[in-house]
C-alpha cells in the first residue's frame, strides 16, 4: 500500500491551513449546535480535533512548535473526554447483544424444583440480582464443598469464593469456564440461566461509567481549560502560526512528510503476528491472549498502536496537495482495526465484571462464554485485516 503523490500550485502553508481552518470552523460548528444535540456536537468536536492533532504531529515541523505543540496535548485531552461516554454505551450495547445472540443458540432445559434448603445452609448471592438459587446437587450447600461452583468462579474448593485477578488466572479464569462447559448441576444450567444476571451486572457497572464519563465531559465543557482551547481554534480559523519552510511548494514538501506517517505505519503493522492471524479459527492465538504469560492488553497494544498509526496517515492524506494513498483499503482496513478495538475493550469489560466478588455460578459461567466470544471477535479481526493487509 504506497502513497501515490500529486502536483498543488500552493504553498505548503497554505495547503495546511486550508486544511486547519476547515477543522476549526467544524469544531465552532459544533460548539453552536451542542445545545440542540450533545450527541453530534460531540461527534463533530472529537472528529475536528483528532484531525488537527493528528495533523500538527504530521506535519509539525511546518508550524511553530511553540503553539503546535500545546495544542496537540490539549486537543488529546478533549478527544479523550469527549470519546469516553459514546464508548461506553457502545460497549454496553455491544455485550447485552452478544449476550442475547449467545443465550438464543443455547435455549434453558426445563429445571427441576430445588430440594428445600437446609437450616442455616448458605445461599450464592450475586450483587447484580440479589439472592440467587441454591445448587440443587450435591451432599452438601456450601460453596466450601460445592466443585461446580469453585470451577465456575477459577477458585479451587474450598477456595475464597473470590474471582481470579489478573495474575491468578483473570481473563484466563473465565475463559476456562466456557471451556469445562455448563455447571454441572442438577438441571444442567445452560448459558441463559447466567445470562440475565450478567447482563444486570455488566449494566450495571458500564452505566455507572457512562454516567461518570457524562458528569466528566459537562465539567471539562464548563471549565476555563476548555475555553481557553476554543479561544484557540477560533483563532486558528483565520491564522495559522508557520514556519518558514511552509512557504516551499506544496508538492515538494507534503508528499514526503505523508510517506513519513504512512512509513511509520507500514513498519508498525510489519510487527504484528500477521502470518498466524491470518489463518481461521486461531485457537493459538486465543490461548496466548488468555494465557498467564502474555495477558491480552499486553498482546491488543500493538494492534492499537497501529490502529492509530493508520488513523494518522490517513489525517494526513486529507491534507490538499499531500497525495492521497489511493487505495480503499485503508478505509475499510480502519473499519477492521477499530472492531478489533470495541472486542478487546468489550472482552476487557467482561473480565472485570467477573472479578466482582461474591458472583453466582451460574453468572461467572455466562461471563465466560461472554469473554471467550469477544475474544473470537478479536481474532476475527485480526484475520480480516492481515488477508486485508497482505492483500
């Protein structure tokens, strides 16, 4: 995928601040219409904003660093506000579907009225829901002397009742539920007799971030920090700070800085694991995400990485007289990359919602089917854009 120049009777200068001043004038357009609809002002805020960061870190060495250089970072801290309370919603979204798809392929069996419950036995209760049932198999109540329900939750019998943490097992633990298969119970407890209750969790915990995040971004809208920023882009409507070399021609000068992000990003992508991702069904790949040895924040990085590489280069492509990659892929090649990202932030959800302590059997083990499913779309993805890539 190479860059592909052409000829601008501009300057460099005055290309980029075409470029800028359109920006700005979508970030004024969108403060104007946040009073109507926060959902597209914000969209139009995060969007102009990456795009003239992304640009300033492009193109840098054409503008003053005094003023790029502050600006970048606080356009960084108002992309990153704004983007957490849409993601969220996403996310929350994204899991209550996955949930209902997976629970429709696995239909409940019929249950069997529990024995009643001796005196002083110990009930499961899972914070989301309340009291769940009692395990109807078994000579004994307890989760003390109840296997089913130490495998469910990655403890061993006897253990704390308490979910893995990252180093005793975390996504790994309830990755392993899903693989052992239903808790062993009397009635069989497929993965809609947990669904409900995760799903209570996991809305429970996501919109509690949304909210957080909401509360976040009405402070960081009223604060002077932001208002100092605007007074900037308003400025950079009609004015933009350069350097002397921005006054070169723009074929002579853009081009090269263009093949300089889509170079960075090439070399990124050269890292990635893009021979093993490339085959179907890469339970390797999965294993090592769920692994002791490599957790999957550590192994989703690079791909994140290259995500926003590939965000940068194609930033600076929309700059006139920059040349344009003339490929498509690279559109559909970022469509791939950030699903990748909504899976392993979703599958990231999960497994916090299922250190949550005290959890019912029944949930740890949806939670788990949950989490090996995100992880698939994970891989999914990663299959997608390497024959993509490689292409």
């Amino acid at each position: 995928m190479g860059v592909s120049t052409g000829a601008d009777g501009r300057s460099a200068g005055e290309a980029l601040s075409s470029y800028l001043r359109t920006q700005a004038t979508a970030f004024l357009r969108g403060l104007g219409v946040r009073g109507d609809d926060e959902a597209v002002a914000d969209s139009l805020l995060r969007g102009s904003s990456r795009r003239i960061a992304g640009v300033l870190h492009t193109y840098g060495e054409l503008t003053d660093p005094a003023w790029a250089e502050p600006m970048r970072a606080e356009l960084g801290w108002l992309g990153a506000t704004l983007g957490r309370e849409p993601q969220y919603a996403v996310r929350l979204g994204r899991l209550l579907d996955a949930l209902r798809r997976l629970s429709a392929l696995t239909p409940p069996e019929d249950p069997l009225p529990p024995p009643p419950l001796p005196q002083g036995a110990w009930r499961d209760t899972d914070p989301a829901t309340g009291p769940g049932p009692a395990p109807a198999a078994g000579p004994a109540y307890g989760r003390r002397t109840d296997a089913a329900a130490g495998a469910a939750l990655g403890t061993e019998p006897g253990g704390s009742g308490r979910a893995p943490g990252p180093r005793s097992g975390g996504a790994g633990g309830v990755a392993a539920v899903a693989a052992r298969g239903p808790v062993p119970t009397q009635a069989g407890a497929p993965l809609a007799v947990g669904a409900a209750r995760a799903a209570a969790l996991l809305e429970r915990q996501l919109t509690l971030a949304r909210t957080r995040a909401h509360s976040a971004t009405l402070q960081a809208m009223g604060s002077a920090r932001f208002h100092a920023l605007a007074d900037s882009i308003a400025v950079l409507a009609s004015e933009v700070p350069l350097t002397a070399r921005a006054g070169r021609p723009a074929a002579a000068v853009l081009p090269p800085l263009a093949e300089q992000a889509h170079s960075r990003l090439a070399e990124a992508a050269g890292t990635l694991p893009l021979r093993r991702a490339a085959h179907p069904y890469n339970a390797e790949a999965v294993q090592a995400a769920l692994g002791a040895e490599l957790t999957a924040d550590l192994q989703d990085a690079p791909w994140h990485q290259v995500r926003i590489l590939l965000r940068l280069s194609r930033y600076a492509a929309e700059v006139p007289g920059a040349g344009g990659h003339g490929d498509p892929r690279l559109a559909e090649a970022a469509l791939v990359l950030q699903r990748h990202h909504e899976a392993a932030e979703s599958a990231a959800a999960v497994s916090a919602a299922a250190r949550t302590p005290r959890i019912a059997p029944a949930t740890a083990y949806a939670l788990g089917v949950l989490h090996a499913d995100q992880r698939h779309e994970v891989e999914a993805a990663r299959f997608s854009f390497s024959r993509l890539w490689q292409s």
